[in-house]
C-alpha cells in the first residue's frame, strides 16, 4: 500500500532511539502490541505499524517529530480510533503516534464559555464536565463517548446536533499544534475574526496531514432550557424527504433532523425496542431546542407540516424518558444494522436536500443491481446520506463488490452537485473519490498546501489527498499522451 | 514604500500590452484618471498604481493575470474600495485590477437558499433582490451600501449583526478564483463538510494575496418574523460593558449588541437626531429577532436585565420607524464623527468581553497622554472596538501621534488576549502589529501559504503579512546576532 518514504527503516534503531525519548512501556513494537492498532473504525483497510509510540508529554511528542523529520519516517497521529475512513490507518513503514496519553481537561472558563483540553479527551467528557456550569459542547458524533477531540479536529466531525451548531470547525476556537519539524504552532484566537489567514479552518479537517493537534480550546454553549423531539412515520421515503425540505423551508433550525429508511428503522427496532413504527417505509425525528416558548411555538408548527406533509403517524415525545428512547434507537442504528449482518460498509456523503428522492432510488437500483441490502440512515436536514452496505466479507468477492457499490454512492453525490463526504473524512476509504470530486489543478493545490506544512510528506502520507498518478490509474483524470498536467507534482 | 518587484516594468509597454486584452476604455493609465484608485477607506495611505484596468470578462481577467504572471508585474484586485485598512491600496510598480464591471446577481435559488453573484455587486443589493423571495443575506458592514461582496470575501467583513450569524466566512458557500497564474479554481460546495483542505475559509479575510474572487455563492437567511430593538442608556461606561456581559451570560444571542460612549452619542445625535439621551456616558443598542414568540419573551428578559445592570433607562422601540432612527444614530456614527473633527482614525481590534472596561480605561489615559480625542463605537457583543481617533492632519505631527496612538491600542488588544482586527483586516494598517500578535514561527507559516498560491509574491505584495525582516526593523522580533530566525523567508 505504502508508495512513499519507503527507503529501509532500521526498526531496531528506530526502537532504540524512541526508547531514549520515553519510557520502554511507552513503545510497542511486539507484534501483538501492535495488533490493536492496524485499523480504525474502517476495519476493511488494516497495516501493522513499525512502532507504536505513547507518549506521555509535549517534549516526548516534539521529540519523536524530530527524529522523525530527520529520519524522514511516516508518522501517523491517531486519537481514539474511532474514525470511519481509514484516516489513523498505521504506514507499514512509520511511527503510530497516539494521543491517547493526553486526556485532561486543563481549564473550563465558564464566563469566556471555552474549555482547553488536550487532544486526547473523550468528546462527551467535556459535556460531563461542563455540565456543572450549565454548558455543553455542541458536536456530538454517534461514538461520542469513545472518541477523541483531537481526531474530532481531525476529521472536521460533526453529528445529529451540527444542522444547528455546526461542525467542529464552528466549535472551536484555538489549536495548538506541532508542525513535522516539531515546532509548536498556535493558531486561532479568541475573536470572531484572527488576523493572518485561517489556519484554524485549515487544519480543522486536515485529516492529521499538517501537524499533530497537542491542545484544542473548545467552544462551549449553554444547554438549552428545553428540548422536545417528534418522530413521525411516512408510507414512503420520498414523502419524508420532501418534508424535511418543508421544515427547512418554513425557516425552523431544528437541532437534529435525522431520517432512517424501513431497513434500518426495523434493525434498531428489534435491537434498542424505540417504540418505533414497525411497518413504516421512513421516519423522521426531528428535535426542536431554545426556550420554553421558542420549543412549544416550533413543536406545533412541526406537528403541522409533518401532517400536510403526508405522515401517517406524528409522535411528541412525553417526557424526557421517551425523547431518550427515540434517540436510542437512531443512536444504535449501527451496531443494529451490525446484528443482522455479518458486516457492514457505512458511507458517507452529502447532497442537496432537495436531491434526496432522487439519490435513495437511484441507491434502491443499485442496490438490486449489486445484490447487496442497504440499510438507510441520513443526517438528513444537512443532506448528509449514511447509506450502511449489508454484506459478509466471507463470501469471495462480496468486499470488493460492496467498494464498487459504495464508490458508485459517492460519485452519485458528486454528479447531484454533492460532496463525497459529509463528516468522516476521505482517508483512505474515498481516496480515489477525491479524482472524481476535484480537477487537477485542485488536487494540485491541495499538495501545495501539504507542501508549505509537511515538505518531506512524512505526515499520514497517502491519505486524504490522492496523488495524480493515483487519479490517472483510476481512471479520472485525462492524461494526455502519457504526460500528467502538472509533471512537478509528479512526487507527491 | 514597494520593496518587492522593483525591476523596471516597461510602462507603456504594459499599456498596450492590457489595450490588446481588453478595450482601451477599460485601460486607464492618465494621471488624473488612476486619482480616484489612489487608496481605499484608509486613506491615510496613498499611490499610485502604474495601470488601473476594468476588465469585463473572465476571460480578460485571466489574460491580465498571465501577462502580469509571466512579466512578474505585481497586481490588486480591487473592488468597491471602501475597506479600512489600505487592503486595496495600489502597487507603484503594478497593475490595480477594478472588479467593479463584475456586477451580476447570476442566479437566485431559493429552494436552497443560495445566491450565485459576481464579485462586484454590493452588500445591500443581494438582500435587496432576494427580498420577494422572503429572504437576505446576513453579514452587513457599515458600508453596505457600497461595498461589494468580493471585498467582503477578501477582508472577511462583519457588521452589525455577525454577533449572531457570523462573519462573512461562515455566509458564503462556494468561491471560483483565478490564480495568479490565470487557472481557474472552484473551492468550497454545497455541503457542510467538503472533502480536502478547507480552502474556503482560507481564502476568506486573505486580503487578495492569494487569489482574485471572480465569483461567490452567497447563502440566504429567511427574513425574521420580527425585530425588535432596545435602547439601554449608562451613566458609567464600565456598567454598560458589564451589561453586555450579563444579557450574553443569559444564554441571549441578540441579533446586534452595539455599544457608544459620550463622544459617539453626541455626535452621531447631533447629526441623525435618532433621540439618544443625551446626558448618558454610554449608550446599548440591543436588537433581537426570531419569532414573535421568541422575540416577546427575549426583550422582556433583556429589559429586566438591563435595569438590574444599573441601566438608567431603557426603551423598546415603539415601532419600524423608531427601530430604524435607533440603528440610524449607530450607522451614522463614523460620518457623525468626521463632522466634529477634520480628520478621524477608526481602529478595529477584538477583546475577551470581560476585559471591556479595562480596556476602555486605558483607552482613556492613552487619550489624554497623546492629546488626541477618542470616540467609541463596538460590537460590543462580540468584543469587536471600534475607537475612532479625532485629529487634525494639517497639524505637524498629529498623524504620527495618532498612529503611534492606534498601534499602542492595538497592542493592548493583543496583551489582553484579543486580536488586532475584527473584521477590517490587516492590510498595510496593522503590518506592523501582527508582529505583535504572531512569533516568527507563525508568520513564517503565513508565508509558506503565500508561496503556496504566489510563489512570485505577485498578488497584493507587502500586505497583510509583514516580511520577518520588517518586524526586526519594527523592534516586535528577536534577532540573534542579526540573524533571522527563518534565513530561507528572507527574500518574502
């Protein structure tokens, strides 16, 4: 897999040296140390790591960044490994730098509203932890309680909650990093607007190719004095897309706006009991939050456009015991879906909204043509499809059948004036999406910004951006007379 | 001033070179026509450019940036030429390129609450034209009526209401740029998340150094239900800051949060009679929108909580009228000011909230120390100052003292943990104050993204990001034995 820096390591030096810069139960090199760490939450895609470093302090990361940089090895930052696409995928050849030592939240200031945690800091922790001052931080990802604020940044992630607060991007507000060369960069600021360029945004979704996120300061809000959620059941999905756009329409943000399609709807209902109604085509459930006023003005005008809408059930939860158990289910649609199949494959993509009916039946015909189930689960007021791939890696050929299918999903995205993802990331999974996604000349300048953080391309090298041979060979970009457009680029 | 691009560039040469591109019209190259391009909203700073061209294709534009590219002649992109901090002042040695020919609304999608503009149309004419659609866009600078959207793009403007919708950054959803070298690059899409680096975001607030904007897909807000705007009068300017605080801790998003000290009221009410008490040390302006529901019980809350702030009035505006006469005393404020003195210096810069009246404070003992009255105008709301200097240039020395005066209140933002710019941008202004605000490091980083799209260091040179060897001459760098800490960036 691995086509760069591939010049011999001295494994054994490497070790060595590592040793010299932190504890030797900080450095994992036995096979079966490593083994919890081939994959991440993209399981399709595994590498074994030359080493493994935990380390334990910003000299002891600062440290192996330099000897790293010297020795021009790969390294590959990696959080709490939750990720979907393959983004802290180890390099045979590299150093798997995991934050996981670096889990304290350092400072909450409840008056600036900002938390600064260190990078390794489960996502719903910080939500613990501010409760006490009545904030929270908004992004909330489905593996919220495992995953890491610092892969968060790294994956730009978002969640049921980012239709109305955003992505993480929109939820921070500082990051300190160390660039390759272990160099302690701070970027960001405490005002709506930073002078200089916006290196925050840049690094926010760079996918751990730019520098290694030691600190991030985090926005918090306020909870919200109340929150309610409707769950209404549709006789066909196409009429819960449209009424998605009807909510949208009348100028209502709800905090959430998800959808699940008959598959996925029957799986969480059989696995978390939701209350869930078991003969609809779709539902929706949509969650309303403000004051008390604001939830009571917009849970009726919900009610009533679900109703013009064509539901053929619209449901407030009673109280918070009910909101909760709604939720359970979407919350569980994954490891659901996961129970009625031997494996999954969860995509990732976004659309226009108003594309929605469009996209699920052009999904519903290459569902019958790959002859493969998909379970349907969307973010779906920000046009964000999760469409989970039913198949069983053990029956020759069904792997590679489920990668053409999603691939196929996600150039669908594309040619709807989509994006090939909505909050997972490219990693390796949409790497060769990225030639349908981008022209050459962006891909290109894409590499020039890599190139003004990481010039030796050490950093999680072959993720997120592909390479122009790799487009050329995937058949995505026009190569004229054997000669790619930007022969300069040739070594990236 | 020009330090950079100094060989000699054949003028006349030029000119018939840019009379080939486009109609001799479109070439202006007279004395008395380059005049009225001399310098922007700062016109403290003034030059010449050696050609001032008005293209009216993408395609002229493209030429004129390839000639230039090929010539290494050093180029600005202009558009309405109202910003505040010499961002579009001209190159001696170069081209200034006007966008203002580029004034077509493309296309209004009001289903996805988008609109396609050029980068010459003005603020105010986009909300105008998306009105019967029942919806706006939100970033609204004081100038709106003249400034266009490429400029709002290039100095990532705010305004009044960025308090709660943000910045320009966080309103426009896709950019299609030429680069220096005349390629054309789309950024940004439709969804939440983009795959790639987040060049979206770096290019809004890049102050025309890294690309110029030939079109922005702007997004469209629905217009609220109602506005409603309170004004709260202070007989100490410390209580009304503290009362900023206090409505935000509150859990209150107002829609605008707007702050005048005695100087500003009085001069803003002597010219726009907008019935501001006139006795008062500090005024709040305090809009809040949403729905009616929303709106009644936010301006009841804010009521009460102004009066227990130590407000020694509050008013509600009785209707659409006096709403309008409120904001108009506020909008009026910069001219209101050039009324009472022959010239005035507007700074921009953004505090912690919490460190208002500190700030303020200072602001008072630096003004007696230089001699030189201050009026105060915020967004208060978000810790963005605007302290207006009032001095009188046709007297020996006050401009050097009132800029010593600007750089020394910049500074202070900075100490207190703010930024040297809101929403104006740094161009030739605060060169010398980012390197206060950013260590070598950080600005070597600048720069490295620079060279990313401009590796000539054609575009705007001298903006925006000081050379290192400019912060040792300014005194704000450490310099070992007259050695720069990044030798290699000597020549940016």
């Amino acid at each position: 897999m691995s086509t760069l820096n591939t010049h011999a390591v001295d494994k054994q030096k490497l070790i060595k040296q590592l040793q010299h810069i932190m504890p030797a139960r900080a450095v994992l090199h036995q096979r079966e140390d490593l083994r919890p760490y081939e994959c991440d939450g993209l399981s399709a895609y595994r590498e074994l790591p030359l080493v493994t470093v935990l380390p334990e302090t910003l000299e002891q990361v600062q440290a192996v960044l330099k000897y790293c940089y010297q020795h021009e090895i790969p390294v590959v930052a990696r959080g709490a490994g939750t990720g979907l696409s393959g983004g802290a995928l180890p390099h045979a050849d590299g150093v798997l730098l995991s934050l996981a030592r670096f889990s304290q939240i350092i400072d909450i200031d409840a008056e600036r509203r900002i938390a600064r945690v260190q990078p390794g800091v489960r996502n719903l922790a910080i939500s613990q932890v501010a409760e006490k001052f009545g904030l929270y931080y908004a992004p909330d990802p489905s593996s919220q309680i495992a995953c890491s604020i610092g892969g968060n940044v790294a994956e730009n992630s978002g969640g049921v909650h980012c239709l109305k607060y955003g992505l993480t991007v929109h939820n921070i507000q500082q990051l300190t990093l160390l660039t390759i060369e272990g160099e302690l960069l701070s970027i960001g600021g405490g005002g709506l607007d930073c002078a200089g360029y916006d290196l925050l945004a840049l690094l926010t979704g760079s996918e751990g190719m730019l520098g290694v996120i030691v600190e991030v300061t985090v926005k918090l809000l306020p909870i919200p004095e109340r929150a309610q959620v409707i769950l209404a059941a549709f006789d066909d999905v196409a009429k819960a897309g449209a009424a998605v756009g009807d909510i949208i329409s009348a100028g209502i943000i709800p905090a959430g706006l998800e959808m699940m399609d008959r598959l996925a709807i029957q799986a969480a209902e059989d696995f978390v009991h939701a209350g869930y109604p078991a003969n609809a085509e779709a539902i929706l459930l949509c969650e309303l939050d403000g004051t008390n006023e604001e939830v009571s003005s917009h849970v009726a005008e919900v009610r009533e456009i679900l109703k013009i809408s064509g539901a053929t059930e619209v449901r407030t939860a009673r109280d918070a015991a009910e909101r909760a158990l709604f939720w359970a289910g979407r919350k569980a649609a994954f490891p659901a879906v996961g129970r009625i199949s031997p494996d999954y494959y969860c995509m990732d993509g976004t659309i226009p909204r108003k594309q929605l009916p469009h996209v699920l039946k052009t999904i519903a015909s290459l569902s019958k043509e790959y002859d493969l189930p998909v379970a349907n689960v969307f973010h779906a007021g920000d046009g964000n499809l999760h469409p989970l791939i039913l198949y069983d890696a053990n029956k020759p050929g069904e792997l590679e059948r489920t990668e053409e299918f999603g691939g196929k999903i996600l150039e669908l995205c594309v040619e709807v004036g989509g994006s090939i993802t909505g909050e997972h990331g490219v990693g390796m999974e949409k790497i060769n999406q990225m030639c349908v996604q981008f022209k050459a000349l962006e891909l290109s300048q894409f590499h020039a910004i890599k190139h003004a953080f990481d010039e030796k391309a050490l950093l999680n090298p072959g993720k997120a951006v592909p390479t122009l041979h790799r487009c050329a060979e995937f058949g995505a970009m026009h190569v004229h007379k054997g000669e790619l457009p930007f022969p300069e680029l040739e070594r990236f």
